[in-house]
C-alpha cells in the first residue's frame, strides 16, 4: 500500500481521534463562529494511511497523543527550519518484531560484504545519472557508463565523485553556472527539499524492515543518525533531479520555494520507477530494496536490488 505524504505549510491543529489525524484551523477556532461552521471546517485522515509528515509552519500544533500513534504507525515525521527547508527527521524506535535479530546481523556484516553493497551502489548511482543526462541533454554520457562499468569493491577510485563534478556540470541546460551546493542558490533548495523527502521514505521502509538507519555501508558520520538511510537513497536521487530538472524551466523566476513547488515534490513517493524490471511506485521500490539489503546481511543473497531508468 503507498502511504501519503502531508505537509502542512500553514498554522494548524493537529490531533487524535478515533485513529484519525483530525485538523482543525486557528482562524476558525479562535473566532465566533457557529460551532456547525467550525464542525465543517474540520479534515480527518486515517493514521493507518500516512507515510510521511512534514511540519512546515511554526504555529503548528500537535498533540503527544498523535506524535505517539503516528511513531506506531512507522510514519516519520519531518520538521522544517525557518528557510522551509526539512531539517529533523523523527522514526519510531522499534517497529519490526524480530528487530533484535536484525540489528544483530547488520552489525555483524563484514567489511567485504560492505565494501561489495557500496560497489552496487555506486554503480546504480552513476547509471542512474547518465540516464536523466542522456534524456535531457545532449551531452556525452559514454564516460559516466565507463565509470559505473570501472567502480571496484568500496569505490575505492572514488568514481561517484568523480561523476558527481560531471554530472552537475551538465544536468541544468538553462543554468550553466549552476553548482550543486547545500547552502548554494536556486535550485539547490528544491533539490534539498526532494531529497528530504525521499530521505524520510528511505529512513522510513529501513525501520520497518527492521534495519538500524544510524549503521550505514558507507556513510559514517559521528554526527549522522540516518547514514545508511543516506546510503540506500543514493541511486534513487536522480529521480529527485528528473523531477527538479522538469521543474526548473517553469519556475526560473521563482528562486524561493512557493507552495505549488513543494505539493510537485511531495509526488516523490509515487513517482513511476523501474525495479526488478516492474514498474513501481518510488515508495514500494525502496521497500523491495530495502528488504533485497537485509537479505544480503542474512546471507541470502549477495545483490542489492535498486530501481533503474
């Protein structure tokens, strides 16, 4: 089933009854209006159906009730910062019934194996991104297959980089200075906030799945609570950039993040992709390679399973 994705972008009330999220709006609460005007005024959504929250308003307010039923529900909640950009991601702490087992093997899995899952991934990455360039540019892509084809055991020619300084040099036709930069100009912010998202459905299908998302493959940072859900995304972001890519020339006289261009990215977890060569929802494919990564813990198999363009 795909969960939905919800941002709130403007004060609300956020509550629990019945299993349901109910919303209700301050300017309707707070003024004399009939109590059958309010009563209509109030949207509920069921618990069971949400995936994915993001709280974009700093009047905002949520109960703990809520906060509780959606954490037991696996929904991960994202905050966003005074820019609108997310910058907290909250995950329930168990949610997988032999979650212990689990932890164990992931922690158990050996410098090789990881090493290995790292090479599939980079590889799906790079292919990935000469894909999105060979169908919106016209630039040469034979050097991007060449790397994918030459990544080794935990990339260690450092290949991702090396397709990463070409890759952004040419992804943006109408924005030939751009560069890929967090803190950088538009549409840095979009891509941000894509990846936010897909982040938070990454993090998300790895606690279902019963997998810690602080141990990653390859991302290590002391400071990182999600490195292997940074992990896992990497050969999904060239979606995220597809879609930023199309976007681009509609909004170039928009460098802020407006309302309509974050309902576009909260599509991400619908997005069509190919995987396992079905087609799929975004959202349904990481949780088949998610899964595929546990299995290689386990020892089931050896072969991540990642989308393809």
């Amino acid at each position: 089933m795909i969960k939905r994705t919800l941002c709130f972008s403007n004060p609300a009330y956020l509550s629990l009854k019945d299993e349901q999220l109910v919303i209700k709006l301050p300017e309707v609460e707070k003024n004399d209006l009939p109590e059958s005007f309010k009563q209509a005024a109030v949207r509920t959504i069921p618990i069971e159906d949400i995936g994915v929250i993001l709280l974009d308003n700093k009047q905002i307010t949520l109960t703990q009730a809520l906060l509780e039923n959606l954490l037991s529900n696996n929904c991960a909640v994202v905050t966003c910062d005074s820019a609108h950009l997310p910058t907290g991601l909250m995950m329930p702490l168990e949610s997988n019934m032999v979650q212990r087992e689990r932890f164990h093997e992931q922690i158990a899995a050996s410098l090789p194996l990881k090493k290995q899952l790292w090479q599939q991934t980079v590889k799906a990455k790079i292919e990935n991104q000469a894909a999105v360039l060979q169908q919106y540019t016209q630039i040469e892509v034979g050097n991007m297959q060449k790397w994918a084809d030459s990544v080794k055991s935990g990339d260690s020619g450092n290949l991702e980089a090396r397709a990463a300084v070409y890759y952004w040099a040419n992804i943006f036709p109408q924005l030939p200075h751009f560069t890929r930069d967090r803190e950088g100009d538009y549409p840095n912010n979009l891509l941000n906030y894509g990846y936010a998202i897909l982040r938070a459905i990454v993090a998300r299908a790895l606690v279902a799945t019963g997998l810690l998302p602080t141990f990653g493959i390859h991302h290590r940072n002391r400071y990182n609570a999600y490195c292997l859900a940074d992990d896992v995304m990497e050969p999904y972001r060239p979606y995220v950039d597809e879609m930023v890519l199309k976007m681009v020339p509609r909004y170039l006289q928009q460098a802020e993040l407006t309302q309509e261009m974050k309902v576009e990215l909260l599509q991400i977890p619908v997005l069509d992709v190919q995987i396992a060569e079905k087609r799929s929802p975004l959202m349904i494919a990481v949780a088949a390679t998610v899964v595929s990564l546990y299995k290689c813990y386990s020892g089931e198999c050896r072969k991540i399973v990642y989308p393809q363009f």
